[in-house]
C-alpha cells in the first residue's frame, strides 16, 4: 500500500493466492485494495470459485498459462507429475477442443481464449512467434455456443 502512496505503482496485485489468502488479505487492507489475482487457469483447471470470489470482491481474475501448462518444467519424464493430464491429452490436443475449432472455424488455441473472455477473465498467453501473438488477438469475431462453455 505504502508503494501505491508514493506513486511507485499504480495498483497491488496478487499471484497464487487461494480463496482464504485473498481473504486474509482483504481483512487486513487499509487503503488499497487488490486489483488483479492471476493464478494458472484453463479449461483443465477452470478455478470458478475463486473466480466468483474475486468477481464479488471486484477483482480482476487473470489467467496464466491459459493454454494448458504442458510445458511445466516438473511435467518432465520421471516427475511424479509426468504424463499427459488426467483427461489423457494436453489440452490443445482434446479431442473435444479440436471438434469446436473446427465447427468455430478458429484454432484450438483460439477456442480456448475465447472461453477465458466469455468467462469474464482476463487472460496472459505468451508467444514468441508473430502469426500466433496475431492468431491470439483475434477472438473477438465469433461466441461460443452455451453448451461449448
């Protein structure tokens, strides 16, 4: 709060807190509040409540690593994490998710940060390569059905 006083930033944000963390924190605010939890999100690990807890408390939701995370450093062979998730494919490779890009006419990445918006969730997905920081952006062309939510 003191950084915001001095003008050294413009708001607090937050990063892998959970529900009660945001809790404890919002009891102990005496000037500014948090603007923005980012937390890793995606269809694999949707984080609805403390999604609608940062809704009701007027906090912006960020999704980090939007796209599924299957590139995690502790997801390497002889992890007690590794292997493909328990749905039995890494997200961009669901078959579910390619049949909505296809019937989209969009990219399965595309899908998904389309998913995030209608979600109400800001999302953070990186790239280095040109065509896709373009393909990223361009979500703003069509709606997700109800039931592809």
């Amino acid at each position: 709060e003191d950084l915001v006083d001095e003008g050294l930033c413009k708001s607090i944000g937050l990063s892998n807190f959970n529900r009660q963390q945001v809790q404890e924190i919002l009891q102990n605010v005496t000037r500014h509040r948090p603007a923005i939890l980012q937390n890793e999100g995606h269809p694999y690990l949707q984080q609805k409540d403390l999604m609608d807890y940062c809704r009701s408390e007027g906090i912006v939701f960020q999704a980090y690593s939007p796209l599924g995370s299957y590139d995690r450093p502790w997801a390497l062979a002889g992890s007690i994490t590794a292997g493909p998730p328990s749905t039995g494919h890494e997200l961009l490779k669901d078959p579910k998710l390619l049949t909505m890009a296809e019937k989209y006419h969009k990219t399965p990445a595309q899908v998904v940060l389309r998913w995030h918006v209608q979600r109400g969730a800001a999302a953070a997905a990186k790239s280095v390569t040109p065509s896709r920081i373009i393909e990223n952006i361009n979500i703003y062309d069509f709606e997700l059905q109800l039931e592809d939510m």
